[in-house]
C-alpha cells in the first residue's frame, strides 16, 4: 500500500473519493432510470448500487490501511479552505457507512422484488451515504448542516418508500415533520454560535472562542441548540420521538440503515465539532457540554432500553434498543472530562458505533427476512422459527446477544472498552454512566433473550411454512452475523485505527 | 537440531485431542476410543522421555525451559494471567511418570472394560484422555493460577471416572463425596491463590520474578516493594502472612492429597472402575497434591511452622490410615487406605525438609501403586467383580503373573529390601529423623511414621495372603476367569519397575560404599542454571532450609553411617515383624479372622474412626441449616429486590411507552419542552441570564 500523501501519486480531492463513487453511483441509477423506466428486473439497478458502495468501502479500506490523512502519512487532508477534512476518524465513519450501505443494498434486492420504483430506492440510499461520508468531514459548521440534511432529505424518503402502506407513509410524514423542527434548532444554534465567534470553521470557532467571548448567553444557547440538532440525527433523547416510528414504519432494511449508518453520522458530526470547535477548556466558562451529554446518554440510555422491554413488537422492540445504543455510544463524548484518556474514550464510543453497524444492521435485515416470509411482527410470531430457518436464526442469535453485550460477538468488547473509558475517567458521572450502562444491558439482555427463547426454544403457534430462501438477504445476514462474530477476535486490529483516529482529534 | 522443550505442551495436547476424538467418535472406532488414548499417551511418553533426556543434559545445554505459551489478560500495572510450561527436573520427572501410568492404565483398561464389554466406553476413554491432559498440564504449570485451573480439571476428571457407572447407587455418591470434600480444600486453595497474586503480584514459580524467590527477599533480604505495601497493608510480618498463605494453599493439597482430616473421600472412590483408581492414586489426582508442595517448596521452607504442620499432617495420616487399612475386608479398600498412608508419608518428608525423599516416594509409589491397583484389577477380573478377600484364597497357581507381580507391589509396598519401597521410605525415615533430633515436632512425626511401618508390612501381606494362598474359599476362586496380554503386559512392566525403581537412589549404599550412585539426588540438585536462575533446584533449597527454616541435621551413635544404619535396621525390622505376624495369621490353609481380638478398637477401626460420620453430622447438622437460612435470605432478599425491581423497570417502561401517543404535534411540543428544560437549567448553571 502507498500512503497517498508521501508518495503524491494522487492528488487531493482524491481523497474524498468514497463519498464521490458513492455519489456518481446515485447519479448512474439515476441514468439507468431514465434510459429504462420500466424496468421490472431489479438485479441491475442493485447490483449497481451494490457494487458502487462496495467499491466505495473498499477505497475506504485502503485509505484506512495506508493512512490517508493520519499523522503518520502527514497528518489530515483539508479541502476547500478547510470546509472539509480527511482524516482517521472520517475514514473510519465512512467505512461504517459504506459497509452497511452494502449490506442493505444486497438486502434489499430480495426485499424489494416486485415493488415498483426501485432505481429511487438505490439511489436516495446512496445519496444518503453520500450525506453521511460527507458528515463525516465536515469541518465547518455550514458543511456540517448542507451534509446533514443531504443524508436526511433522502432518509425521509426511505422511511415513506413503501407509499400504499400506512404505516410507512404516516412514519416518513412524522419524522419529516421533526427533522424539520430539529433542522431549524440546529441551522438557529449555528447562527447563534456565528454570532458570537464570526466564523464557521471548526478549528477557527475554537480559536475565537479561546480569544474571548461578549455574550456567553448567546454562545450557550447556540451550543445547546447545535447538540440537540445532532441529538436527532442520533436519535437522543429529546429528539429522539421519531425514530421508533421511523424504524417501525419503514422498510426493514431502510430502518437498519437509518439506525446504524445515519445514528452514526450523527455521531462523527457531533465529536468532531464539540472537540474541535468547543473544546471543553475554551468554553468552560460557558457550559459544560460533558454534563450535557451525561444527562442525555443517561436518561436516552434508560428510556430505550425501559420502553425496549415493555414492546411486543420485534422491529419496534429493536427501535428501542437503538435508542439505548445512541445512550451507550454517548458515553464517549460525555466522559471526556477530568482525568479520562480521552483519545481512549472517544475510540471506545467509535468502536461501539463501528460493532453495532453490524449487528444492528444484520438484526433489522433478519426483521426484512422475516417480513420477506409474511411471518408476522410480534414475539409469539417468531415462535418456532429456527426449526425452519436455523442458520438465520443462528445469525439472530450472534446479533441479540452481542447487542446485549454477551461475548458471542463484538458487542462484548465495545461495552468493555465503553465501561474502562468510564473507569479512567473516574468522576461521579462517569460512575454513574458505568453503572446505567451495566443495568442496562442486563435489562437489555432480557428483551433480546425474549427474541432468542421464542425462536428456539417455543413451539410454533400457526403453521406456516418458509416458502423460499432469498440469497440476498440471507447473504446480508450471514455477512453481518459472520463479521459481527470475528469482531470478538478482530477487535484489537479494528480498536488501533480507532485509537489512532480519535487520537487524532485533539 | 530442534529441542525437546518446544514439544513440552503437545504431552498434554496429544491427550487432549485423543479425548475430543474418543468422545466426538469414539462409538465408531474399533476400540471404541481406547485406541486414540493408547496412542496419544504412549506419544506423551515419548516426548517425556525426549524431554528427561534434554534436561539430564544429553541432548544439548538447555536443561531448563521457561516459557509462556498464552495470555489471558494484562493488568495495567499489576499481574498478568498466564498459561506457559516450566520443564526443570521435577516437573520432567513427574511427566514421565503420569504418562507412563497413563499408557498402562489404557491397555490396562482394554483387559479391564472392553473385554469384559462395559457400555459407556467412548465416555470412559474421553475422561481417561482428559484426566491424563490435565494431570500433565498441571505438572508443567509456571505459575500456581494455571496449577489452580488443572488441580481442578483434574478434580473434575475424577468425578466423571469414579462416577462413571452412574446406574448404580454407589458410584454416583462416592463421586459427588469425593468432588464436594476435595473442592472444600481446594476452596482455601483458591483463597490461597488470591492471596498470593495480591501479595506478590505473581503466580510464578521459578524464576527471580516468581513468588517463591520474592518471599525468600521479604525474609532474608531486601523487602520487595509491592510485597512490604501488602505486608503493611495487611498489618502483618512476612513470616505470619506466608505461614496464612502456605496453610492456605495447603488446604487444597490436603484434599487432593487425601490427607487427615479431607482423606474421607478416597475409600469410596474406590467404586470407579479399577483402572482409574490406579490412575488416581499412583500417578494424578493424589499425586497432585504431594506434586503441589514439592512444586513451590521454595515458599513452604520459608515457614517453619507451616512446614511443621505438613509433617505431623503426614506422620500422622501415615499411622491412622494404616490402622485402618487392618481391618479391611476388600482388596481394593485396603490399598485405598495403604494409598492415604503413604502420602502420609510423602507429607512427612516434605514437612521434614527431605525434599528427594518425597520424590522418591513419590515415584517408587507412582510404580508400585500402579501395579497394586492393575493387580487387584487382574484379580477382580479373575474373581467375577467380587472384592471380597474372604472369598479368594489360592489364586497363586490359577493366576502366576498376577500373583507374583502383585507380590513384586506388596515387596515393595511393605518396605522390604532391595524392592523400591525400602530405599524410598526408608530415606524418608532417615530424613525425618536427622532433621527430628534437633525438633520435637519432627521428632514425633517421624514416629508416627515408624510405627506406620510395621502396620504397613502387616496389612500388605494380609492381603497378599488372604488373596493368593490358603485354599479357594469361594466357587469362583476356584475357577477364575483368565485374563488376557493386555492385563498382563502393564503388570509385568510395573512388576520389573517395582523390584528395581529403587535403584535409582540407593542412599544407604551410596554412604556405605562412597558410589555415587544416589542418582535421583543429583537430578533433583540440578544444574547451576537450575539454581542460579531458576531457583527450583535442591543446592537453593538446602541453604534456606537450614537457615530460613532452622531444620538441621544431627545425629545419634556418633556420625552419619550409623544414624543411616539404625534408621535403615529399625524400619525394615518393623516392616519384616509386620510381615510375620501376617505370616503366622494367615499364611495358613484355612484363615479365620482375628479382628475380634482387638475388640472395641475393631468397631471403631471398621468405622474409619466415625470420620465420615462427623463429616456428614457437619453437612447436615450445621450446613444445611446454614444454607437454609441463606437460601431464605436469597429467596426473600434478594430475589424479592431483584423482582421488584423487574417490575418496576416493566412498569415505568409501560410509563414511557405511553409517552409516544403517536400523535405528532405532541411529539414537537415534548421536543421543544425538553430543550427549554435543558436551555434553563443550563443556563442557569451557566449563568447565561
């Protein structure tokens, strides 16, 4: 591999190349659509999108390996003045991104046999990781928000994709409506913020906040506001009511791209701005923004996780408990004060977004396959499922229970690395987000187990038989449940880069 | 060329495999499974011979080996758990020995189970195959956490065996005794290991990193740092601290080693099949106890009094278990009490600082314990399963391998000139007594164990006369089953090891004659890597053990020779009057009982002392009511606590659920409530206002 910067073989903006190929693939469906309109044969049009994320992940992959943008090959890419950047940390995200972006467009291929208007479909998917890739450089607030809502104008027509269903069309209505409203708290916290240190650039922002502020009033409000605007893309509480009936009401694998890759866009967003432009030493005088998001990780992890346990539906249980995720991976921004090693907590937070990627994903594209056979949406709708799908249900398994953090998968590890952040940090709150995140995820352990007992352990309630096995979503199963496993090996290879990325940041 | 050391894990991986592929398929292997075990341990053997080879120096200079195989896990800045192999002189001894036993036992077992077509085989050789594993990872074990894991693995092991025929009432029972008594040990065991990891910060055995050299600092020289924080921490001196540490550790070799009071597990384990009780008794389980002490004696010889303890524990059980051992009825009862009697005596020489003389013991024991135990095999094969020795009588002619192997054992066993238990007791003895002159302690130890001999010598030939001579006294010792080469092959090569395995440390003769031919002495004393770097070689020990644990010798009747010569004198003319008198019992054609001559002292010999009786009134009487009262803490308590809180989690989660009306404007409104709620409180804090 040749690290892109010392040897000059390409030249910057190449480095932006998976946001790009993810890009020009949502442009080529679009081709493909207008040349042939009616095409009832969807392998083209998935197979496009699945090779154009694939290829994405794969120059992703390599950028990782080679260093692009690390210390080592010279230290972060800025393009466009600095509007947007390159570096570990972007490139671990979009790798996230593209890696479940692939899995659902595989997924997908199944899922979506016969329905009409398919070339849309791949394409706002793509053009959502698109937004997200480029989230995940955005290194000025005015970045910030134009990627923002080119990964959310697409999502909300997603959520709505299946239009003559009901609940699909009232869902993608409703979290249209309150990404409207968060859109407005963010694009009004970014004027505030502008307001008080006259420039969008992350870095810039820091340095005129260091200089001295008039009004900390106004810069408070502003920071507050521009948190809860990513506290909706990462489906936090408050701003987290849209999320269980988006991931409800829309297609499985939309609602497993939307909880995993966008919940993690919303994330890369958010650490990158507060440690960059409000690092908590400059604005201290202002708001201690790691007790903000204490507070938010502790109550968004308790409600998912408590509303998670009272659901009889799987799909809506799974919502939930994605809500409780965004709680867990919170910990990592909000313990980033005192003594903790924070390039150590930061990595752990981007380790769990990386491992629930996966077995997020995997755990809605097995809700997609059960959808796929008609099963039905409840608990006791599953009873009995592993007697005619094993490996699937085999799959679920790995994913419940690496969710719940038991050592069957990369969950384990990520909770592990989450809780030791707690531990060097050693302040109250960090004791007490170490302990929500223990009782809840033995609270956790007994939704998802609820999952596991019907499919093994129960007898089927109605007869019904699995009429066929779709290649694509399995293969997207299978694909997630064998990574989310090797994860549990592989988690010291994955936890360098991570290190080293968020190392990077500070 | 490549080095015997680097073979070292695969003596106890080649086990391991052969249980995976007994138990995986085993059903559909000729042998079902015994094949894969004869196989995998006769290449243990081979690679144990290799290694013995290395470390005795002929294959290269690299006679010691330290290596760490897997980490478990790094503190920061405190201990690392580990497996990795150490291969020094003893543990190489001791891997030769379990893996030959190991190899007899199996073919042994092929006569045993497959002929006499048991069901159940693939499930006997797979625990056969992982008793064998674990032994022999335990005895290259570095550090005493990987010791703990394979102490217990073995523990578990015997519990499979001894219970192997589950369908029946006592088996099953015998195996939960034998589990629950030694696992009471082994739970100060496991406090012990604690306790050490805490002090020291290390399992280690050897090595100037491991814990016994860093004890060996806190009491002679400089105190270790992290060892003098704990010291100070803990309030104690570093003597009281090892003395609670070495008793401790102790408690497990107690239970395993079956000595008083944890020995009452093994006389009922004696209802596993035969082989394994070889196994177990010779080469494994008990020996792992013994194997323990000799292992981190490095530590013990730093505390006196814990080492004081040991040899009256040993002394002691060696005289008790004899006594009892008069009265049995059964073959293999009387060698299950001969079995506890003679670790007896390997704790006493531990105790008493006769380091090669536990050793010794240990492996002319391992031999003629082995072949006691296939022999009475052989007989019960012979007799229909029936262990009753009033039944035998005259199966010397019907039976001539057996007989004149198990007499090569009970030779040996009872101490008898020139078979391999004289020379080894008689160190043992020797040992106990020089180093007793100077100790009352000792002193009273070493005649408990003299006193052992004669018994010894008694028991032993009452068996052997009751079994083979006289007249059959039962149909079936009239005609017994003939058994076939794969009985009579182990017994010959245990037969030929009993009579001669004492050559190879004829201390006696060696002082006499000015040969040096003592040679388990120098193997034990090591080269000078063994001592200078290992620090698990006899030239380390012998300097603490005078100084340290203020053990000396001194002698009678005005030298060395003469002390050597009476030791030697008293217990081989105890041991022989002991055969007499079995002699004049029951070398007659038609032997009676003469137990009723020791009149109320039978009744209590038959009750083992009343021991299990007090060990059950323990069980019920103050345990169970114990359990009870925490079992309704539990129920009530906790449980209660933890119910209550799942309902109340369902319940304030059905609270929560209700926030989502699925009405949209309320889902805005509650948006923007929780932000102003945020914005204030911030801003308050903040000071924004």
């Amino acid at each position: 591999m040749i690290p892109l910067q010392t040897s000059n073989t390409l030249p910057d903006w190449a480095a932006l190349a998976p946001a790009i190929i993810l890009a020009v693939t949502a442009l080529a469906l679009f081709l493909i659509d207008s040349i042939d309109p009616n095409d009832e044969s969807p392998s083209m049009l998935a197979g496009v999108a699945t090779l154009g994320s694939v290829l994405a992940m794969v120059v992703t992959g390599w950028y990782l390996v080679a260093g692009t943008g690390m210390p080592r090959t010279g230290g972060a890419i800025e393009l466009f003045s600095g509007q947007l950047v390159v570096d570990g940390m972007s490139l671990f995200f979009t790798f996230i991104f593209t890696s479940v972006t692939a899995l659902v467009c595989v997924a997908s291929y199944d899922y979506l046999s016969g329905r009409p208007n398919q070339a849309e479909y791949y394409a706002l998917v793509l053009l959502a990781a698109t937004g997200m890739s480029v989230m995940a450089s955005a290194n000025s607030l005015a970045t910030a928000f134009v990627a923002l809502e080119l990964s959310s104008l697409p999502s909300y027509g997603l959520v709505a994709y299946l239009k003559n269903d009901r609940g699909s069309v009232e869902a993608g209505l409703k979290y249209f409506l309150i990404g409207a409203v968060s859109s407005a708290v963010l694009a009004y916290g970014i004027s505030l913020v502008y307001a008080s240190a006259g420039v969008l650039e992350l870095a810039a922002i820091a340095e005129a906040l260091g200089a001295g502020i008039d009004n900390t009033g106004v810069l408070g409000v502003g920071i507050l506001m521009v948190a809860g605007g990513f506290a909706f893309k990462t489906a936090s509480v408050p701003f987290h009511f849209w999320a269980p009936e988006a991931y409800e009401g829309a297609p499985a694998p939309v609602s497993g791209f939307l909880s995993s890759a966008s919940k993690a866009a919303g994330f890369v967003l958010a650490f990158r701005v507060f440690v960059t432009a409000f690092p908590l030493d400059v604005v201290a005088g202002t708001i201690d923004w790691a007790l903000a998001f204490t507070v938010l990780a502790l109550v968004t992890m308790t409600l998912g996780n408590f509303a998670a346990a009272t659901q009889d539906k799987v799909k809506r249980m799974l919502a939930y408990s994605s809500i409780g995720h965004a709680g867990y991976a919170l910990i990592g921004i909000a313990v980033l004060t005192g003594t903790a090693d924070q390039s150590y907590a930061l990595g752990a937070s981007m380790l769990h977004l990386f491992v629930y990627g996966f077995m997020n994903t995997g755990a809605f594209l097995f809700v997609a396959l059960v959808e796929y056979w008609g099963v039905g949406r409840t608990f006791e709708d599953y009873n009995g499922l592993a007697k005619q799908a094993p490996v699937a249900c085999f799959a679920m398994t790995i994913f419940l229970f690496s969710l719940a953090g038991l050592p069957i998968g990369g969950g384990a590890l990520s909770k592990w690395a989450l809780l030791s952040a707690t531990a060097s940090a050693a302040t109250l709150s960090a004791y007490l987000l170490a302990a929500a995140l223990i009782v809840n995820s033995a609270l956790s352990l007994f939704y998802y187990s609820r999952v596991v007992k019907a499919m093994w352990i129960e007898d089927p309630a109605g007869d019904f038989e699995v009429s066929s096995y779709p290649t694509g979503l399995y293969a997207a199963v299978v694909g997630a449940a064998i990574v989310t496993f090797l994860l549990l090996p592989a988690f010291g290879v994955v936890s360098g880069t991570a290190f080293d990325a968020a190392a990077a940041l500070f | 060329m490549v080095s015997a050391f680097e073979f070292v894990p695969a003596i106890a991986v080649l086990p391991l495999v052969s249980f995976v592929v007994a138990l995986a398929f085993g059903k559909w292997m000729p042998k079902k499974g015994a094949l894969a075990g004869i196989f995998a341990t006769v290449g243990s053997l081979l690679i144990s011979i290799w290694t013995a080879l290395t470390v005795a120096g002929f294959l290269g200079s690299e006679t010691v080996y330290h290596a760490e195989l897997w980490r478990f896990a790094t503190g920061i800045g405190t201990f690392n758990l580990h497996l990795g192999v150490f291969v020094d002189p003893l543990s190489s001894l001791m891997l030769l020995i379990v893996s030959l036993i190991s190899v007899l036992v199996f073919i042994f077992s092929l006569g045993y189970m497959n002929d006499e077509d048991e069901t159940g085989l693939p499930r006997y050789y797979a625990s056969l195959s992982l008793f064998s594993f674990s032994m022999l990872a335990f005895v290259f074990a570095d550090n005493i956490l990987m010791a703990f894991m394979f102490f217990e693995l073995v523990g578990l092991c015997s519990f499979l065996l001894i219970g192997f025929w589950f369908r029946e009432d006592a088996p099953p029972s015998a195996a939960k005794k034998a589990f629950l008594v030694t696992r009471f040990g082994d739970f100060f065991f496991l406090i012990g290991v604690v306790g050490i990891f805490a002090t020291f910060g290390t399992g280690l055995f050897a090595t100037e990193a491991g814990f016994p050299h860093m004890a060996e600092q806190a009491i002679t020289g400089e105190m270790p740092g992290p060892v003098g924080e704990f010291l100070s921490a803990v309030g104690m001196g570093a003597q009281q601290w090892f003395t609670i540490l070495g008793l401790l550790v102790l408690g497990g070799v107690v239970g395993k080693s079956a000595q008083f009071p944890l020995h009452t597990w093994l006389p009922d384990a004696m209802e596993g099949p035969t082989p394994v009780s070889a196994l177990i008794h010779a080469a494994t389980m008990v020996a792992a106890g013994v194997y323990l002490v000799a292992r981190m004696y490095g530590f013990y010889l730093l505390t006196p009094t814990t080492l004081a303890i040991i040899a009256l524990i040993g002394g002691f059980t060696a005289l008790f278990a004899a006594t009892m051992g008069v009265v049995k009825q059964e073959l293999k009862q009387v060698l299950a009490y001969s079995t506890i009697s003679q670790y007896g005596y390997m704790m006493l020489a531990l105790g008493s600082g006769g380091y090669v003389a536990a050793v010794f013991h240990l492996t002319t024991h391992a031999v003629f314990k082995a072949l006691l135990f296939l022999g009475a095999g052989s007989v019960i094969i012979a007799m229909h399963h029936n262990e009753n020795m009033w039944d035998m009588g005259g199966l010397k002619e019907k039976m001539p391998v057996t007989y004149w192997t198990f007499l090569s054992g009970s030779l040996a066993l009872a101490g008898i000139v020139p078979f391999a238990g004289f020379w080894s007791k008689d160190e043992v003895l020797y040992e106990a007594l020089i180093h007793g002159l100077g100790s009352p302690v000792l002193l009273v130890a070493w005649a408990m164990g003299l006193l052992a001999v004669f018994l010894t010598g008694f028991y032993t030939f009452r068996m052997v006369f009751l079994t083979f001579h006289g007249e059959p006294r039962s149909d079936t010792a009239e005609d017994p089953e003939s058994v076939r080469w794969n009985v009579k092959l182990p017994l010959g090569v245990l037969g030929v090891l009993a009579a001669t395995i004492g050559f190879i440390n004829m201390v006696p003769v060696a002082k006499l004659t000015g040969l040096k031919i003592d040679f388990l002495h120098k193997w034990l004393v090591g080269g000078e890597v063994l001592n200078a770097e290992f620090l698990t070689g006899l030239e380390h020990y012998e300097p603490i053990l005078k100084e340290v644990a203020g053990i000396k010798a001194s002698y009678i009747a005005g030298g060395e020779i003469p002390t050597l010569l009476i030791s030697a004198a008293l217990s081989l003319g105890l041991a022989l009057a002991g055969v007499g008198l079995a002699y004049r019992l029951y070398a007659v054609p038609e032997p009676v009982a003469h137990t009723k001559k020791l009149g109320g002292l039978r009744t209590l010999l038959m009750h083992n002392y009343y021991q299990d009786e007090y060990q059950v009134w323990l069980a019920q009487g103050v345990t169970l009511p114990l359990a009870r009262a925490a079992d309704t803490f539990d129920q009530g308590i906790i449980d209660g606590v933890v119910n209550g809180i799942s309902s109340v989690s369902l319940f304030s989660g059905d609270r929560v659920r209700r926030i989502q009306t699925g009405v949209v404007s309320n889902y805005a409104a509650l948006l923007t409530i929780g932000l102003a709620l945020l914005l204030i409180v911030f801003g308050i804090v903040g000071g924004w206002f």
